[in-house]
C-alpha cells in the first residue's frame, strides 16, 4: 500500500511523511522535518524549564485534533464524487488533502497559549499527530488515509 507515507524516527515519536499521499513534490522536503524537530526542541525546553506541563501539552494536542477533525469533515462532505470519472476521482481526493493540509499547516487558530503562535510549533505538532503511536489517534490529509492506515496495520 504504497503512499501512505514513511516515518522518520526520533526516539519513541515519530514525523510521517504523508506528503506522498496527497501528491505533493516538493523541492524541500526539509520543512516538515525541520518544523518538527523545531517544535520537538521548543517542547522540551519549555518542559525543561517548567514552563509548561503536560497536561497544557495534551490540552493543546487535543485541541488540534478537534480542528483537524472539524476541517477533514468537511473536506469529505464537501468532495463531490459521485458525477467524476473514476479515474478523476484520485486525483480530486489528492487535490482535497492537499489543500486541507496546506489550510491546516498554515493556521495558527490553535495555540499552546494566548501569546504564543509561531507557526512552526503548531505545524510540527500536526507532523507528530500524523505519526501518533496510537494509530486512533492520528490524523491524516487524504480523505481515505483511515482506510490505507488500516489496510496497512491489518496486513502487518
């Protein structure tokens, strides 16, 4: 099952590439990996320094799956398949993750706190969400990215 994207490992998490899925070629595939290690650096100084808890960490993690959730709903209610060639349809739910995930990476409507909301912190945490150990707790960009994690987790 091809596409569904490949992680990098870094310890116990883990940063997806689920650009694959959704048809994205870009020249820098740097920037998902270098907005997650920012956040991943930024995450542990402030738990370092006792400038955050936990439970704010998770507050926040729940409140981007909330937006995600919201977003990838409406994303597949408003895809409209059922007059498209069959062999449009893929790339009509490509087009759909990609312009999710590029409204959701550039976002900053969630935030750890009021005061603060540099962009790289959220994207990087919506990188971890994609690569969640628990996969029920993952989010995705391509409205059958459940059906391809599944089939994958399944034929493992």
């Amino acid at each position: 099952m091809g596409g569904v994207g490949t992680s990098i490992f870094r310890g116990p998490r883990r940063l997806p590439r689920q650009h694959p899925v959704n048809g994205r070629h870009t020249l820098n595939c740097e920037e998902p990996i270098i907005d997650y290690h920012r956040a991943i650096t930024q995450e542990t100084e402030w738990l370092s320094d006792s400038l955050l808890d936990r439970q704010e960490l998770r507050n926040f993690e729940e409140e981007l799956r909330f937006e995600w959730q919201r977003e990838f709903e409406n994303m597949v209610y408003d895809l409209d398949l059922d007059d498209l060639n069959p062999s449009v349809v893929e790339k009509a739910k490509i087009k759909a993750g990609r312009k999710l995930l590029n409204y959701l990476l550039q976002s900053t409507a969630v935030t750890v706190r009021s005061h603060y909301n540099e962009g790289f912190y959220g994207r990087g945490k919506r990188h971890e969400l994609a690569g969640h150990h628990d996969v029920t707790q993952r989010i995705g960009w391509h409205p059958d990215f459940a059906i391809r994690l599944e089939a994958l987790v399944l034929g493992a």
